[in-house]
C-alpha cells in the first residue's frame, strides 16, 4: 500500500516555481508510516497526465496529486482523473456558493471561470479548501485505489492535508506505526570518509541510516519505524551514539542544530562575546550568526572591511602588511580578527579575508584561498589558510568560508 506523488505544472518542469510540495508531501507521509517510493512532475497536458496515472496505478495504491485545480484552461487535474477512468464530473453547487462568498469578501464578483473548481468525478468526495477557491477530492476510482487532489499553493495544501487528509488515512489504518528520524551534523570530513567508517551500519533496516551532503557539511539521517516517536527512538538513540564516538569532534549538532547555534550556545554558556571582520564573505558570517534568535546575547557586531582602506582605518591593519603581503594573508588575517576584537571590546573575534573569484586568482593565490583569523580571548591571534576549491563558484567559496570560521571558533570553544 505505496503512495505517490504526482505534482502537475508545466512551471515546475520549466523551473519558475521550486516543488516544495513534494518535500512536505514526503515528510507527511513518513510520519505516517506510509511507504512512499514515487515522485512524478508532469507538465499540463491531458495525454501525458493520463500516461502518468496509468504508470502509478501500476506500481501505487493512493495517488496524490498537487497543482492542476485553478480555473483556467491549463488547469487539467480533475478534468484529467475524471476522464482517464471513465467518470463524468459533476458540479456541486456548494462549492459555487463557497467561492462566491469567498470573492465577496473581498469585494469581488466571481468570474465563469471559476465554475470549473466545482467539478469533480462522480462519487468522489470532497476534500475542504478553507484558504482557497479550489477544493481537492478523496476518491476511490476502484478497489485498493484511493486518489486525493490538492491546490499547487502550498499553504493551501498544508491546511487541506492537516485538517482532512491526516484523518482519513488514519481512518484506512495509516498512523499505526509511524517514521521518526533524527539528524547529524558534521562538518570536517567528506562524505565519502564518514560513510567508511560507518558503512556497516547502513545495512540496517529498523532503523536505517542513510549520508547525504553539501556545501561542506555531512548529515546522517537516522531513522526509526515504531508505534510512537518515545519506541523509535530507543531504536535510534544506540546508533547515534555510535557514530559520534566514530566522527568525535566532526559532530556538531543534530537535527535543527547549525553552526551558527552550536557556537552561539557555546558562546551563551561562556558568557563570551564575538564579533566579526569581514572582508571576501561581504557581511555572510554575520548574516549566519543573527539568523539565530537571540544572538545578540553574545554577537555584537562587525566590520564589512572589503576596501583595504577600510581595513587600515577601522581595523588597524598595517599598511606595510598590505603593500608586503597582500589583503589575502596570514598577517593581514590576524589583524583583522585583533583590530575588529579590540574595537568591538569582545571577548572573541573573526575574521575572513580571501580569493572568492571567479576572477582575482593568481598562481600564487588561487580562487578559494582563504585566511581565517580568529583572536581569543587570553590574547592569542592565529591566522589559518584554508584552500576551499578552484571550482570558481564565488557563492560557494564564500558560504564555505563562513562556515569553516564558524567550526573553528566551535572547535576551540570544545576544546
């Protein structure tokens, strides 16, 4: 009993529109304990929704479609279902009711149009719509075949899903056993290495472990089918537990955990400040540390020193550092980190400077040099040279950098 979900709309085959339906859809589903091993896109055409429908009835017992329910002739979904199996629609006057009431309150008057949203196959019921115009249907074409339609406007769907899809699932015996998973976080090993050390345990099958990756960081999700998320994670707990001992100090943080919060609740505890030098990432690192609420406890700010300029006369670096060295530099990094600490009177302090590119690079200094400078509070200044890639992907290089400050303050706040 595997469901699938098909997503209609030719923009999001075009990419104008990110499928954040999907995602939802999928978390949903896995907290239901429903299996779950199809996802399909399918532009707005009626051959190629009805090809897609005959390739899921095949292989899925209950369809969920998003998208394809507005009132214009491109909005195929219903229309689609309907004919694929041999159904007539009919119109439900309630729901005319419902939308004219809706467009009154806003002090307009319903169009034509909007009738097409009051179809839907004979027999199917109707699935409520409380933030919208267009409601979605639970139908059961055949035995062992259960369909449900939802609005491609996500706050739409979620609201239909929690407040009447949920229950009718339960209602078919889902939620019995659900899937519970936890994350970890781990930043200063690659993918490829962590999973070396704990391929073993991926052939576990209650719960599983799976690696994924990106932008330098690996997470291990751990998960658990069982009667209650207290049950699943007395199954997840021993092999969390594993495989920190195993990553040591390259886990940071589980599930919600970024490193931005795991440095800000270090920071919290020490009742230690930090402020911030930034000369490559332009303002991203303090971007990463004031995202977490509540950081002003501990961050207090920083210097966007891009121009050297601003470096001499704010932070106090050495012009004779600069014209020597270069603004990429060990000597210029530590500068920075002391002259934006002594500024911003922190008890730690940061700083970037580096080669972001896609251009600026030399044999010497390559795109993705970057120094790190990080001043601590007994007065010791260390300047670190990190090569995150020649890859020339300038976002990247910059999110990297921030990131990689980011673990060294956590690692010597650990230490």
């Amino acid at each position: 009993m595997a469901a699938e979900v098909i997503c209609v709309g030719t923009e999001l085959l075009l990419g104008d529109i990110l499928n954040s339906n999907a995602r939802y859809l999928a978390i949903e589903l896995a907290a239901l304990g429903v299996p779950h091993f199809y996802q399909t896109v399918v532009g707005d055409n009626l051959d190629r929704i009805h090809s897609a429908i005959e390739i899921a009835c095949a292989r899925s017992s209950i369809l969920i479609f998003t998208g394809g329910l507005g009132p214009t002739p491109d909005d195929l979904t219903t229309e689609a279902i309907a004919s694929y199996f041999n159904t007539p629609l009919v119109e439900h006057p309630e729901v005319i009711a419902n939308i004219a009431q809706k467009f009154a309150q806003i002090g307009r008057e319903m169009t034509p149009s909007n009738r097409k949203q009051a179809l839907q196959p004979a027999g199917a019921q109707l699935l409520p719509n409380p933030s919208g115009t267009a409601p979605g249907m639970i139908w059961q074409p055949r035995a062992g075949l259960t369909i449900l339609t939802f609005p491609g406007v996500p706050r739409e769907l979620y609201r239909m899903w929690r407040d009447t899809a949920v229950l009718f699932l339960k209602t078919q015996g889902y939620g019995q056993d659900s899937i519970y998973s936890r994350s970890l976080h781990f930043f200063g090993v690659s993918e490829s290495a962590l999973a070396e050390k704990v391929n073993y345990l991926f052939d576990s099958t209650n719960p599983t472990v799976a690696p994924y990756a990106g932008n330098g960081q690996v997470r291990l999700r751990i998960a658990a089918k069982a009667s209650s998320e207290a049950a699943a994670q007395l199954l997840i707990e021993p092999i969390a537990t594993e495989i920190k001992q195993i990553a040591g100090n390259n886990y940071f943080g589980s599930d919600d955990d970024t490193l931005a919060s795991v440095v800000g609740d270090l920071l919290r505890a020490r009742g230690q400040t930090l402020s911030v030098a930034e000369s490559c990432t332009g303002g991203g690192l303090g971007r990463l540390l004031t995202e977490i609420p509540g950081s002003s406890d501990y961050f207090m700010g920083g210097v966007i020193s891009y121009a050297n300029r601003v470096k001499i006369d704010l932070l106090g670096v050495d012009p004779a550092a600069l014209e020597t060295e270069g603004a990429v530099s060990e000597i210029v990094a530590r500068q920075m980190a002391a002259g934006v600490k002594a500024k911003l009177a922190t008890d730690w302090a940061i700083s970037i400077t580096g080669v972001a590119g896609p251009g600026g690079g030399t044999d010497a200094k390559p795109v993705g040099l970057v120094y790190i400078g990080i001043a601590a509070p007994d007065g010791s200044v260390e300047g670190i040279k990190y090569l995150l890639g020649s890859q020339r992907d300038r976002d990247l290089i910059r999110l990297m950098s921030a990131a990689q400050s980011l673990d060294l303050l956590r690692r010597r706040l650990q230490s």
